[in-house]
C-alpha cells in the first residue's frame, strides 16, 4: 500500500501541474455483432469505473464512445444475411448503445464512425497528411478475385493454415492462433465466391512509420516506463523489429472513399478511420452543447488536457503507435497520457470467439439476469485481466454474487439497517462513548478514500474492488463482535452507539461502490434517505446524522440460484456441440480392399426382440435379434447411446459371419453396426423401410 501511495500522490503532483482535463476513449466496438463480457471486462468496465471516479472527485472529464462501422466484418455480415452494410451497422448500433445503455456504461457521447460529421471529419483529416506529404504512394501486389472483379482484404480470404492444415481466415487461423499473411495460405480462396485468388498490382496510400521511429522510441520508452509492462513490451517488441510503411487506404466499396482524384474504388482503411472517431464524436458532443462543454479542440489540442485510452492488447500498437504517428503527422494533437489495455478474457477455459459464438453477450444477459447489471460489473471487475488472460466461469460468477456480494457486502448491509429499523423504528441513534475497540474499528475504515484512490489512479480496479469490499468485512466483524441483539438488555446506551457507527460504515459502502456498482450505490442511498454523499466524505463518521430517518430496508442483493446457471452451461454445451459438429470432417477413407474382400462379409437386417444392459459393464447391451434363422445373441457397447427400451421391435443391421466372441462370460453372434457421429457418440444403421429379418444387405 505504501507503493501506490507514492504513486498516487506523484499522479496527482503531476496532474495538479499539467492536466485541468481528462479526455478518456474506449475501443470503438464493430458494429457487425453484439458486445459480449471480453468487451465488458477488457475495456469497457474499467474505463467507466474510471471515468466514474473522476467525476466523483469532481474533476473535468470526457467520456467518449461509439461504434466502429466500416470495415470488412461489417461487409460479411452483410452478404451472409442478403443485406447492405448500412442495415447491418444500424441495428447493431443500436443494440450496442441500448446495451450500454441499461448496463450502465456512463458514455458522455456515444456516436458512430457512419455519421455525417466523422465522414468530413476522417476525410479532411487525411487530406491534411496528403497535402503536406505526409503520405507515400505505393504499388503492391494483392489477392483479386476476378469471378467478383475485387481486390480481397485479409478477413475475405480463406485457406489451408500452413501451420496446422485447419481451414483459416487471411490474418489469423483460429485453430493453431499464428497470425498469418494471405499469401502463405495454401489454395486462397474468396470468402464471397469460393473463386481461386489471383495476385494483381494495386496502388494505395502509406504512412511511413518508420519515419517516426525515432521520436516513438523517446515519446514511450523513455517517457512513459509507468505504462503496464504488456503496454510497454508490446510497443518496445514493435519498435525493436523497426518499423515499415502502413496502408492506410483499402480497395473497399464500404468505408469513407479516398478524398483524392484518381482513388475511386478504394476508402479510408478502417484502422485509420476508426480511432479518428474519437475526435469526431468529441466534435459532435461539443457542437450539440457548447456550454456545457466547449470546443472540441480543448479536448485533443490543449496541452492541459490529459488523454487516456482504454483497450484490449489486440489494439495496443493501434493506439500506442499508429494512431499517436497519424496525430503527430497531422501537428497540433497531444498525446495519449496512458494506455491501460487488459488482457484477453476467456469463458470457461475457451477462447471467447464471436465466429463460433462462444461468448456471453451482453444483450441477453440482461434478459436473462434482469436487474442484475452490479453483479457482472462486480464478477468481471474482480476477475478483470489486468495482468494476464484470465477465465470467467458461470461457478465462480455464482460463487462471487451468493458469498460476496450477498453473504458479505449485503448482509452487513441488512443487519445495519434491520437492527435499526428494529430498535429505533428506522431513526439513527446518537453515538455514544467510544470504547477502543471502536475507535479500532473506524481508524480501519478512516483512510479507504486514500487506499483506494491510490489503486485507482494507478488503473488496479480489482485490487480498489477490493478494498471498497473490506469495509462491508469490517462492518460484520464489527456487528458480530458487539452483540447488539445481547447488549440491547443490559446497555441500551451502547447499542445505540454500534448502529450509529454502523450506518456511518454503510454509508461509507455507498460511495465507495459507486464507481463500481452505481446501480447498488443508488439503491443504498434510497435506504439511507440521503442524496449522493460525495466521494470527498469518504471515510467519514458524521455521514449520517442522529434524528435523520432511514427508508424502509430491503435486500440489497439476492442470492442466484443453480437453475439460472444450470441454464447458462446448458447453452453453451448447446453452442459446443453445434461447433463441433460445424467443423466436423469424415475420417480418411481407408486403404482400397478388393470387391472380393467385400463379398465375403454377410451383413443382413434383424429384428430386435428384447434388449438388456449387460451386468457389471457400462457400456454393453445385449441383444436377442430375429435374424430370419433361429434367432441369435449379439453384444454392443452402444449402452451410453441407448435405452434398451427403445431398441426393442427396431430392425437393425448386423454381421452374421463373424465367428462367436465371448464378453463379460456372454457369447455375442455377430456385431452390430453403427455410425460414428463428429462428437463421438454411436448411431445404430437401420433399414430406410421395415424389410424380412435375415434379408441381406447387399
């Protein structure tokens, strides 16, 4: 704790000397999909706690988001449903903004990368950098369709990973992860058409990274060694490889065309144009509401202002490197300040894969766990993978509401007020003597403003979680310890004294929480009867004033149960076995035997007459077969697969000429046979329509 206290207080000397403003951005999301919880705990959950935070403090910040809808995903979707792009990015837009909305993601301004003002705005920004030569021209070769008559970025090109041999995507295989070029597939293929690709000559515009290498390498790894180590790494690992030019143009019919003459059929790359959507929806927000929040240019041109960008690390050279070379290409921009990108998340020990829909989204959690916005902010932000991938499991999701949120923070909450309600009708007591024990007990909670601003301003949201957390354990030990309900008959004076503390602590929980779960915060206030307490009282024991009467109490959580989790893992054992069976490919074909070989085998049909586990084994079945002779016994290990209930009067089909085999002390007379399915399960062979026992199969 004495570390992050030397960092706070060094944070805030520099604040208090350069910074009056704070322009915090979150990753634009694709507006081709729903946002699922990698989104929620790599970017957007810890940026609002921030941003919550500050304004808490009553600082001057931006919060600023909206949806990126250029690009090729946005295409695919677009050809898979029979739709154009555009109908595509509004509905998703829309759900994205609803879902932030209701989720409780605080977004001063939420807009679009389609809208009017990005459109001039991303187009006059890179007129600048042609116009003052900032961009170089180059002629390439890339892979052309010639059925489509287009030239196909990475994501519509499809492939033999040379890796792995999975079928794979231009930029990446799914199967093994390498990240590839398009030109190392084995039969690259168009993702539209099926074609076979050609490589043909196109000419684009560059941004000369490597002209900026230099003044990279003094901007972050000399001046900015207090970025994360994945930041720090990730940006050093780049700019040790050296740097080379960056298309920022695409052969594209969707995106914002290439304000150049001679550029038709070719728009803005999406990585060029999306983080240019900060700027513009800034730009938007402030022409809307001048008063309120002045021009856009004190927001990304002020020296005064701080920059902040929340991310994942797929995007960390993105914001790290192209984006801060695009503004200091174009003059007159500051620089990002910070750049807090998580790790991956992960959902029950998988990657989360949006193509195989392996994913919570947050749009149906919401319907499926209504009201319950706190408890995801809280199981992500407490598993957040600030430092590493971490896993998010439905378990420990339960386990987080039910023992934490409930058995912890809500219970003491509970008691605090129950007992108050119970002894004096809902009126806080008047504190008392003190006695050590107490003065204990409020020395523990006096200083969790500092402890937890020290974690927040250095972006370690789980560990701050945690100490707002360790005052609702202070409050039940406390309460367990004093005994009110003993004491109440033999020292009236001194429970009055061990409510009052409590409801200071409880009001203490309130701002503390609010950053992270504004939801409940809200909730606990309504109990309390007071507004919104202030964070600069945090830590405080004069919250709640004697006389002051409180609300009815209610729970503040509720305890889930198992059905409703119990329904989230059968959804996804649904979406697992439809992968597999998606990517399900046929064994090779076995080695040629001759048609003579074939004809020595007698498979016939027969009727099932009866059907038993056998005993002691949990994998055979006996049958009795009508086999058109004089019956027969024949043993299967298709017991996993089948009652044998709904064997008995099935005809099914078998090898009559194998010689008898014994198995667990039982004679079997044939074999059975059956297809083996992509998850491995059996499926009995029967006749289309009902045939004579013993007829063969031929």
């Amino acid at each position: 704790m004495v570390e992050y206290r030397k960092l706070h207080l060094r944070r805030i000397q520099n604040m208090e000397k350069q910074f009056k403003r704070t322009t915090v951005t979150s990753a634009l999301p694709y507006a081709n999909g729903g946002v699922h919880i990698g989104h929620l705990a790599g970017v957007y959950v810890p940026a609002d706690i921030y941003v919550r935070y500050l304004r808490l403090k009553g600082e001057e910040v931006m919060f600023v988001g909206g949806s990126d809808e250029h690009g090729v995903p946005v295409t695919q979707r677009a050809r898979k449903e029979g739709i154009t792009p555009q109908q595509v990015v509004d509905r998703y837009h829309k759900m994205i903004k609803d879902s932030f909305e209701e989720f409780g993601i605080s977004f001063d301004v939420y807009s679009r990368t389609t809208s009017p003002t990005h459109h001039k705005f991303a187009s006059d920004f890179f007129r600048k950098l042609y116009d003052d030569g900032k961009l170089i021209e180059k002629t390439t070769k890339q892979f052309y369709d010639e059925q489509t008559g287009t030239f196909k970025t990475d994501r519509d090109i499809v492939g033999e990973c040379p890796h792995c041999h999975a079928e794979a995507n231009g930029d990446q295989c799914e199967k093994c992860g390498r990240d590839l070029d398009p030109t190392e597939l084995i039969n690259p293929r168009s993702k539209e058409s099926g074609a076979r690709l050609v490589l043909r000559d196109t000419t684009n515009w560059f941004l000369p990274l490597n002209d900026y290498e230099g003044w990279l390498k003094q901007w972050i790894l000399d001046g900015h060694k207090e970025w994360r180590s994945n930041v720090y790494g990730q940006c050093k690992s780049w700019l040790d490889m050296e740097l080379q030019p960056r298309a920022m143009t695409r052969d594209l019919d969707w995106g914002i065309p290439v304000p150049v003459e001679g550029a038709e059929g070719k728009v803005l790359y999406v990585w060029f144009d999306a983080p240019i959507g900060y700027i513009s929806n800034t730009k938007e927000l402030c022409e809307g509401n001048p008063e309120r929040w002045g021009n856009w240019q004190r927001w990304w041109q002020d020296e005064d202002t701080r920059l902040v960008h929340f991310i994942g690390k797929d995007n960390i050279v993105f914001h790290c490197i192209i984006f801060p070379v695009m503004m200091k290409a174009h003059g007159g921009y500051i620089m990002p300040d910070n750049v807090p990108a998580n790790e991956f998340l992960n959902l029950e020990g998988d990657k989360i894969s949006t193509s195989r829909n392996w994913a919570v989204w947050l749009h149906e959690y919401l319907v499926d766990f209504p009201g319950k916005q706190d408890v995801l902010r809280y199981a992500l932000t407490a598993s957040a993978p600030e430092t590493k991938d971490n896993d998010f499991t439905w378990a420990e999701f339960q386990a987080r509401n039910n023992n934490e949120l409930v058995a912890v923070y809500g219970n003491f909450v509970n008691r605090a007020l129950q007992l108050t309600q119970k002894y004096y009708d809902g009126i806080v007591p008047p504190c008392g003597t003190l006695t050590d024990y107490d003065r204990q007990t409020i020395a523990e909670f006096k200083d969790v403003k500092a402890k937890v601003e020290a974690l927040l301003d250095v972006f370690k949201f789980r560990d701050a979680q945690k100490e707002a957390m360790n005052l609702a354990r202070i409050g039940n030990k406390y309460i367990a310890d004093c005994e009110p309900w003993k004491v109440v008959k033999t020292d009236p004076e001194r429970v009055k004294t061990v409510i009052n503390i409590s409801l200071q602590l409880t009001a203490n929980l309130a701002i503390a929480f609010e950053p992270f779960l504004p939801f409940s915060s809200k909730k606990l206030y309504g109990m309390l009867n007071v507004e919104a307490l202030g964070w600069d009282n945090l830590g405080s024991t004069e919250l709640i004033k004697p006389g002051h009467q409180l609300a009815k109490p209610e729970l503040l959580f509720e305890k889930i149960e198992d059905e409703a989790i119990q329904k989230q893992m059968d959804r996804l054992a649904r979406i697992k076995k439809e992968n597999e069976a998606a990517n399900y490919k046929p064994a090779d074909v076995k080695k040629e035997v001759a048609y003579d070989d074939f004809e020595k085998l007698d498979i016939r049909v027969g009727t099932v007459l009866s059907c038993e586990r056998v005993k002691k084994s949990s994998k055979l079945l006996k049958f009795e077969i009508a086999d058109g002779m004089e019956n027969r016994t024949i043993l299967s290990g298709i017991a996993q697969y089948y009652a044998p209930e709904d064997l008995v009067g099935r005809q099914v089909c078998f090898i009559a000429n194998f010689p008898p085999r014994k198995m667990m002390g039982l004679e079997s007379q044939g074999m059975i046979l059956s297809a083996v399915n992509y998850d491995g399960s059996l499926s009995v062979i029967t006749p289309q329509r009902e045939v004579k026992p013993g007829s063969q199969v031929s």
